[in-house]
C-alpha cells in the first residue's frame, strides 16, 4: 500500500474557472497560462480541463513541444521570448509565437532564416521594470521590427505589477494607450487580476483607454481557482473553483495531557487535555514547514487546524472535538473534502506568508496525482 496522500487534480473546476475568466472579458480571446508546468498542475494533465482556451502561453521552450505533442495546433505563445538563437527554429518548425522585449532578441530574428514570417507580442515596460522596452524605446522597436522580412504581425503587450492591489492598473494602462494609440495590432494587458477587476465591459465601454479587456487576456492563477487578490476576494467570491486538493490520511493518533509537546522543537504544548491526528504530509510533499500552529485543515470535511511543527514526511492536527475521526480519516490539507467542503488554497498560503500560486507550483514530485472529473 503507497503512503495515503494524494493530489487530485479537478478537470470541470479547470473549465469551470477559464469559462469565468472569459465570461469577465466576453469579447477577448484567452490565452489559457500554463507555465511552470501548468502551476504545478501538469500540462498533460489539466489539458482536457483547457481545451476551450483559444491559446497557450508558456514560456519553456520544452513545455511549448509538449502542448504541439498533445496534438494543440492553434496558438503558442512563449511569455519570453527567445533565449538563444537556435531557439527560432523550434519556434518556425513548431510555429509559436513568442515576445520581443529586448533589443538582443531582435537581433536575433534579423539574422534567423525562415520561410515563414513570426507572430511576435513586442513587450513594453510600461512601469514593472522586469521584461520590455520602455515607453521611449518602444516604437523604434516597433519600427524596426516592422521592418524585419522574418516578422509578420506584431502584436503589442504589457504586464502590470499591482493588478491585484490598490495601486491598480490606471497608470501603466495610460502609458500604454499613450505610447500605441495609432499602432496597428492586437493587444494584451491583463493577467487574472486586471482581468477579474479591471476589464468589466462597463468600465471599458466607459473608458476608451481601457484596453484590459482586449484583444487576448492572460489568465494563470484565476484558471487554478485561487483568488488573484486574496483576501480582498475569495476564489469563491470570483466564481473559481479548486483545481489541486491535496489529501492525506491520518495514521496514528495520541493523547497529550496538559503540559505535554508535539513535533519536533516541542513548538506547541497542550493548555487543556488534547487529542492529536499525525497526518501523512510534510514538507517534501511541498506543505509549507513554515505553515503555525492553527493553520487550517479539513477532516472527514470538517474543520481543524494543524498543532506544532511541520515534519518532513507528517504533521499533527488537533483532533479534540472530532471525536470520530482517527485513524485512516481523511485530511484535506487544500481543496475539496469528499463531503464537498472546501478549504481554499489562498487560506493555507496566508498562513504560509505566502501566494497560492507558490504552494501549488510546489507539489512534490513524489505526490501520486489522480485526474478526476
Ligand atoms: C504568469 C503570467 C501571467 C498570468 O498571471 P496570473 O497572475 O497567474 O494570472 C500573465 N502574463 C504574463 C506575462 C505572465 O508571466
């Protein structure tokens, strides 16, 4: 018998939470992100859940051969871009498309030879400072790449650094408008945050510089059903549903009398008479060891919460007023209980200091998953 945990991976929340991501910008086509291997998920995994997505972006060159492998004939965007020269020819033989946002990868695509002209996203920083050409550069860059016989349309895009926060999106979408206004092309702004908030059909109807909702969204986080700016609003508050539930089961349990320890650094100790479940998870199966005393898991569905330090391979919850549960229960530690409650993912994070993106893109390797409906 394998050691009792499990991620189960949700392929109807997958379609469930894309279809609301594009239900919050109707007119735009979606780029379905799936880099970091599907955050953590699997491509080969969460593809069937994504199908309806109108592309796929990603930014390993490996990870864009896998979705061609799957049999995906449409788009593929590489976020990045290029790295290296030869990495043109993976991109004219398997036609993807990929950004431009350096002056090098420019260089790059005047001296590549190919039949076929690239669909290229020319990236402008328009006020992050990680990837594109500065709003001053940018339409020379534009021009030049324009002028290049290796480069079909230009697409033109931008990312935003507090889509998710009170900063918002207003100045760097001004900057953006500003520098493109007369530019041909499509355009893509938003990751799942500005879609969520910022690309309602009202706002932009309203204002003809909101371009949040247009030509083509990037949702990542919103399709793995955790909320882009927790706690401000819950997955369940946008619509989303868990993709990732990681299980495990309970396979020993003690009793603590007032004053006794649990874990490693005896880190927690009993105030009252207590009953403690040892849970088969830790952090190598990618649980945050940094997660306190009182973060919270889910019992047979019901809700507890964890009790000392995080071990490698187990940690304790309190078990006191579950009286029925013991040996061989089912913990969720993310996800959905198989009574249906949910413990959202964003809640463990929280606890953790942390993202959900980042405990889902950490799942250990040795974490057997099961794809369910
Ligand atoms: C990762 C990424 C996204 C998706 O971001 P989420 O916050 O997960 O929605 C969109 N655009 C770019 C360029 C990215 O790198």
């Amino acid at each position: 018998m394998p050691r009792p945990i499990q991620a189960s991976l949700h392929i109807g929340a997958l379609a469930n939470n894309l279809a609301r991501s594009r239900a919050a910008a109707p007119d735009a086509r979606v780029w379905a992100i799936v880099k970091a291997n599907a955050y953590g998920h699997g491509i080969e995994r969460v593809f069937e859940g994504l199908r309806a997505a109108d592309g796929f972006a990603l930014l390993d060159l490996d990870e864009a051969q896998r979705v061609r492998t799957l049999g995906w004939r449409g788009p593929v965007l590489l976020l990045e871009g290029v790295f290296e020269q030869r990495d043109l020819e993976l991109c004219s033989r398997l036609d993807l498309w990929h950004a431009v946002h350096c002056d090098e990868q420019i260089d790059m695509l005047a001296t590549h030879k190919t039949h076929v002209p690239h669909r290229v996203f020319l990236k402008m920083n328009s006020g992050m400072n990680r990837l594109g050409f500065t709003p001053s550069r940018y339409r020379s860059a534009w021009t030049r790449l324009n002028a290049l016989p290796q480069v079909d349309e230009i697409s033109l895009m931008t990312h935003f650094s507090d889509a998710d926060g009170a900063r918002g999106v207003a100045e760097q979408m001004a900057v953006f408008a500003s520098v493109t206004r007369d530019l041909p092309g499509e355009r893509s702004l938003s990751n799942s945050a500005a879609t969520l908030r910022h690309s309602l059909p009202l706002d932009a109807a309203s204002d003809a510089n909101n371009w949040a909702a247009s030509d083509w969204i990037r949702p990542g986080i919103a399709v793995y059903g955790s909320a882009p700016d927790f706690p401000e609003h819950s997955a369940s508050d946008w619509g989303l549903q868990p993709t990732m539930t990681l299980s495990a089961k309970i396979i020993a349990t003690q009793t603590l009398s007032i004053g006794e320890s649990v874990g490693y650094g005896s880190s927690f100790v009993a105030e009252q008479p207590m009953r403690i479940g040892v849970v088969a998870c830790g952090y190598a199966d990618g649980y945050p060891r940094i997660c306190p005393t009182g973060t919270p898991v889910l019992v047979n569905g019901v809700r507890s919460h964890t009790v000392g330090r995080v071990s490698m391979d187990m940690l304790a919850i309190d078990l006191t007023a579950l009286p029925a549960a013991g040996f061989g229960s089912e913990v969720t530690l993310w996800g959905r209980a198989a009574n249906g409650a949910v413990l959202s993912i964003d809640e463990v994070a929280r606890c953790a200091g942390t993202v959900g993106y980042e405990l889902m893109c950490a799942l250990a390797q040795r974490v057997p998953v099961v794809v369910a409906a």
